[in-house]
C-alpha cells in the first residue's frame, strides 16, 4: 500500500453545504437526495458546524411507524434549528494530511467525518465511506 499519500487525493471537494439559516427539513431532504450522512455547516466559506444524518434520527422519532411520520419528523425540525444540532467541537485536517493519518482520527473518535480546511477554509471532506473505497481499490 503506497505511503504518504494526502487526503486530497480522495476527499469529496463538490461539497453539500448548510447555513445555521437552514432548516432541518432542508437537512433531511439533502441527506435523502443526494444519499450522503455528513453536511458541513458553513459562515461563507468557513466552516462552523457539521451536521451528520445521525444527529437528525437522534431528535426525530425516526423508529414511529405512523402514516403521519413526516408530519411528526417536521415538527420535530421545527423545534431545533441546525445550529442547535450540527456538532461544535470540529477536528479538521488540510489537504497535505496523509490518508493513514485521517484513519488514524477517525479510528479513535466517534465521529466519521472530517473536514479539511486550508487557511480555515473548506475546501474538502474525508468520510470513512472514502477511507473504505480507497482501501478497497488498493486490492484492485
């Protein structure tokens, strides 16, 4: 397996990007359109926030097995906004950090996402679904 090679390499760089102006309903509905688990949370180009499809089930009554399901999943958006709910505390890494040392982070955090920033602007992200892909193209 080659050595030192930078998340730049595979990280998403056409990202799907929230503002603490947009509600949870636009969350899910992103999540459920373009099949993605982490949106980054962005003041212009920097990032604030990121808001993962699991910080949504954790405040919805995601297991309800109702026909009014989304009635009750919007209402319950309604009493949070994404800034409540997106996590605060980011771990970020630039574009020059290697792939093995994103494993790394995410190997020992509970999070699995990771924002790559380059003079503290968004440019990137590296989910473990991208770590897993790479590794499995190494066999090929």
């Amino acid at each position: 397996m080659r050595q030192h090679v930078p998340v730049s390499t595979i990280m998403t760089k056409d990202l799907i990007k929230l503002t603490i102006k947009d509600d949870l309903t636009k969350a899910e509905s992103l999540f459920k359109h373009y099949k993605i688990r982490h949106i980054p949370v962005v003041n212009g180009v920097t990032i604030i926030g990121i808001l993962s499809y699991t910080d949504l089930l954790r405040i919805s009554f995601a297991d309800a097995v109702d026909d009014d399901e989304e009635i009750i999943d919007t209402t319950v958006y309604n009493m949070f906004t994404v800034e409540q709910v997106m996590a605060k505390k980011l771990v970020t890494i630039t574009p020059e950090t290697t792939i093995k040392e994103a494993a790394e982070i995410l190997a020992k955090k509970e999070f699995h996402a990771l924002p790559v920033c380059e003079d503290h602007i968004l440019v990137g992200i590296i989910t473990t679904t991208d770590l897993i892909k790479y590794l499995i193209n190494q066999y090929n």
